[in-house]
C-alpha cells in the first residue's frame, strides 16, 4: 500500500443479493473506524468520511 494512504474502506458485497449490510472506513494511523450503513448498492465516500 502506497505510503500517502492513510484511511482504508471496506465494503461489504454479498454474492447472491449484490451490495448490502455495512461499510468499515479505518484510519489507518489511529486506528479509528467509522461503520456506515451502504443499503442495497454500494456507497462512495470520500476523504472527508474518514475518521
């Protein structure tokens, strides 16, 4: 991973119903994550939604 990253986003993908359940955003250097709800398809976030 390059070294200029500093916050990580996880989705969730389920393979019969597609995109679903939750999203993990982490920073990287903290350690601090954010949990966010994605719905049926899957959400965009940007560096502002890291914590």
């Amino acid at each position: 991973m390059p070294d200029d990253v500093s916050c990580v986003i996880v989705h969730c993908y389920d393979e019969i119903h597609g995109y679903g359940g939750r999203a993990m955003l982490v920073a990287l250097q903290s350690g601090e994550t954010w949990v966010a709800d994605q719905g049926s398809f899957a959400c965009s976030f940007g560096e502002r939604d890291c914590p």
